[in-house]
C-alpha cells in the first residue's frame, strides 16, 4: 500500500497509519472510551496516560471499600487493557512530565478523561480550621490514594458532621458507623482499619441545605444507612412535612427516586434509637455559614432556611435562624470539582474544560469525556453512553484530522525517556495487582493495596 498524498485521509486508520489517541485518565471514563475506539472498524492505537502507578481511577480510589460490587467494572476495564491496540502509560503526569502540545505531536488525537479531582469549597471563615476536612481527603485515606494516604482525621471525637447530602456524604457516614469488624473483610487500606478500629464517633450529622424531597441519594446508598448494625437513623417529623411544591416534583413520574428516599425517610421517623447505638441524624434546610473554633474546630454555625422557586428550581433562603452544632470533626461533601490543565479552555465556575459534543477547540484532535466534561455527576455507568458519544464527535473528525503518521507510544517513551519517567505498563500493574492480592490474603482481605507511588515503583524494581 502506498502513502498517496492525494488520499492521506483515507489511509489513517489503515494497519499502515493506525489512528493513534491518547487518553489522559484511567478512570471508567477513560476505559469506556479506550472500549469504544477499540471497537471501531479502523486500526486504532490507545495510549492511556495515568499519574498513577495503578489504574482505574474512582473505581479503585472511589467507590468505598464495603461496595466491592461497584468495583466490578474493574475486570471490564482489565479485559480492554488487553485487547492488542491498548497501552497504558502509569506514573505520567500530564501537564508535567509531558505537555499537551507534545502529545499532539505523538498522536493523532487526544482524548481528556482525567475527572475531578478536587472539591468545591464552601467558601466560608473557618472552612481550613483542622478537624475540617473535604471528603475527597477521607474516601481517598481510606481507599489508600498515594495523595491523601498520610492525612490524619481526629477519630476521638464522638461527634462528626458531614455538610451534603449525596452518595459521597452516605460513603463518609457509613465508613464512619459501621462496625469494624465488617470493614477487615474488604480493601480498606491498613491504616484507615487501624484508625477506625479506635474511633470515638458515636453521633453523625447529615446537614443538608433543602429538603428530603431534594437529597441526593441514590435510594440504596439511602436505605443502607438504616440497615446498619448498632446504628440508628434520626428523621424528625416536621422535616418530612413537605409543601406543595415538593409534593409537586415528588408526584413527577421521572422522581422517583426522590419519592422513594422521601418514603425511606419516613420510614425512620419516629424510630426510636437503641441504648448504645450510634446515630445518624439527618438535618434538613439548615446551610453553614461559619466554622470557628481556637486553632481547631470546635463548632459549627446553621442557618435555617426555607424553599423558595418553582418544581425542580427550588433554591435555600435563609431566614435568620441560627443554631450551633459542637463537633471538632467535618466534612465538607457538597461535589467534586475538576482542574484546568495546562494549553485547555477551562470554564472556572462550573470546573470543566470548554467542550461542544466533547470535541475542545475548533479544529479536530483534543476532546473530553467523563467528569472533567460534564462535571461531577451519575453512576460508573453513566461515563461509558457519555465516552461512547465524545468517541462518535472523534470518529466524525476523522476527515479533519492530520493523517500524517504518528509514533504514538514509541513517541511517548522517548519523550518519557528524556525527562526520566519510570512508566509503569500494563504488565507492571499486574505485578502489582497480583502482589497487593497476596497480601489480602495473609489477613483474609481481597487485596491489601500498596498505598504510596514509592512503594510500587520500588516492588516492580
Ligand atoms: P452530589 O450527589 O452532587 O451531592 C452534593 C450535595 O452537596 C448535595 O446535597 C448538594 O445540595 C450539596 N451542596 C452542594 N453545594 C453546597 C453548598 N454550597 N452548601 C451546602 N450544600 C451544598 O455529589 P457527591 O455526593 O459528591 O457525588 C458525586 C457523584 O458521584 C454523584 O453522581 C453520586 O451519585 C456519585 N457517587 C455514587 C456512588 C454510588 O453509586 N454508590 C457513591 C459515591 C458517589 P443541593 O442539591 O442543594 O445542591
């Protein structure tokens, strides 16, 4: 076959010129789109670039450790990390060990699948006191992320409050009263066991800023809340006394799941709590507005508010009342926030870089996908219909993208190579995976993860 210019186009995607994409995230995201390109008919060449040595993002560092079935999508992404055309790039940091600019050079297209990795601040005095902590830092201490493996939350306190009322806030809760003996069968990392094994908490806040009609929580992450040992649930009666317009969107088919957390909640109210149980209290219409405290954490200021605006728009007013909640240790888990990388559009206020239908920029080659497309929303599965679509915006550019050859991943290496890069492979992972496994198994847990970059560089040595 033969490089005629006249149809250099055509020719990208052929065995002769593969059309190389790299992809900057390993997170379901990121696989759900390696899946898709892999699946198209033309000759593709996936690089995956990680900063980590270990794949799969929230999956391994996000979904809690008592929720082993939501990790499943784990062996899903390891079978696309094995179809031939797939290579992945662990312990690259984008943006540092290698530009945007230079990837585009290596490749074809590049495909930004690299989530939100921060939280959305409160904004308020008081919000960096310690014994206030983002829930990112807890999940990611007790899931055994490198970055947050050395954080320490005072356990000794018997009050936590956790501000939001999502899934992460219902992950915080339950990692926080559930019995530990039932946490030493799963992948919580060493550390977070030994810290919960000698923790204090007996009473955990849920302050949300609206009304049960609008908690974010998915009806199972909800119900597993009452249906823990030694554990009781706290709704009062008033809370539940909904308005019209709440009455309005709960009777609006496509809420269900707002309908059904409301009967859950109701479900809890008036229950009385167990002599020695621990509580979860749910706090409705209250927002922050200080945290203070002398050198640390000491209380919590709430106002409360009223509902105001139409179904589905109603909005938090406060009214001026204020209570106070004494607690020296908190969570703020109101939302992941993405980061802006280096040479992208970024759109500050909502955290996402400037995409339309996933495609960056007006000319074809730089696109986005997951979190860092959308913002911080949906289930695993959510990533894989929104990959699916931005990998159909790449497919439609084919036409307008640069045909000329790429050296893809011998082109990373080299780049990787000069600056002194350890790459971690697909292979290496597996060394990991299967060390981290052995050491499960010594103490009966499914895998015992290696929780700092060092650690992993030096057992692959
Ligand atoms: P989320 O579902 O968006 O919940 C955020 C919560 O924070 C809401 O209650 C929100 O209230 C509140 N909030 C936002 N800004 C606030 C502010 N300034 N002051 C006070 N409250 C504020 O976010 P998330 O819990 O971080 O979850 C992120 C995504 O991951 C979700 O799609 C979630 O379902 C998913 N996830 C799923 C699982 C699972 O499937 N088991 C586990 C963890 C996470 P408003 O509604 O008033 O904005």
């Amino acid at each position: 076959m033969s490089w005629g210019t006249e149809n250099m186009s055509c020719d990208l995607g052929s065995s002769f010129n593969p059309l190389c994409v790299a992809i900057v995230g390993s997170g379901p995201s990121g696989f759900y789109a390696a899946e898709a390109l892999l699946k198209a008919p033309l000759k593709v060449q996936v690089d995956m670039l990680e900063r980590l040595p270990a794949p799969f993002g929230l999956v391994r560092y996000g979904v809690a450790p008592d929720h082993p079935k939501l990790k499943q999508p784990a062996q899903i992404f390891d079978k696309i990390a094995q179809t031939p055309g797939f290579r992945f790039f662990g312990n690259v940091r984008v943006g540092h060990d290698i530009s945007v600019e230079q990837l585009r050079s290596t490749h074809h297209a590049v495909l930004f699948a690299y989530g939100a990795e921060t939280d959305r601040p409160l904004g308020l005095d008081g919000e960096n006191l310690a014994g206030s902590h983002t829930a990112t830092e807890f999940v990611g201490w007790y899931n055994g992320h490198p970055d947050y493996r050395d954080r320490t939350f005072d356990l000794s306190a018997e009050v936590a409050v956790i501000v939001g009322q999502g899934n992460v806030a219902a992950d915080v809760a339950r990692m926080l009263a559930k019995p530990v003996d039932e946490l030493r069968v799963t992948d919580i990392s060493e550390h977070a066991l030994d810290a919960l094994a000698g923790s204090r908490v007996r009473e955990i806040h849920i302050v949300g800023r609206r009304g049960p009609a609008q908690a974010k929580f998915t009806n199972k992450e909800l119900r597993e809340l009452g249906e823990l040992r030694n554990c009781s649930t706290e709704v009062s009666a008033s809370d539940l006394q909904l308005g019209a317009t709440c009455l309005t969107e709960l009777a609006d088919k496509s809420n269900f799941v707002a309908a059904k957390n409301v009967e859950i909640f109701q479900g809890w109210s008036g229950r009385r709590t167990a002599p020695g149980d621990k509580r979860i209290v749910f706090h409705f219409l209250k927002q922050p507005v200080g945290l203070s405290g002398c050198g640390k954490l000491e209380s919590v200021t709430l106002e409360r508010g009223v509902l105001a605006g139409p179904p589905f728009a109603q909005s938090p007013e406060g009214i001026g009342s204020l209570e106070s909640l004494n607690c020296s240790l908190l969570f703020r888990s109101i939302g992941y926030r993405g980061q802006p990388l280096n040479g992208l559009p970024f759109d500050t206020s909502r955290g996402v870089l400037i995409h339309e239908a996933g495609r960056i920029g007006a000319s074809a080659g730089l696109y986005a996908t997951g979190w860092i497309k959308r913002g911080p929303s949906g289930i695993i599965g959510t990533n894989r219909a929104d990959s699916v679509a931005t990998v159909a915006t790449l497919m439609s550019d084919l036409p307008r993208l640069d045909p000329t050859p790429r050296a893809g991943g011998s082109g990373l290496r080299e780049v990787l190579a000069d600056g002194g890069t350890r790459i971690v492979s697909y292979p290496d992972w597996l060394r990991l995976d299967e060390m981290e496994v052995r050491r499960g198994a010594l103490t009966g847990k499914p895998r015992e993860k290696m929780t700092r970059v060092s650690e992993m560089l030096e057992a692959l040595q």
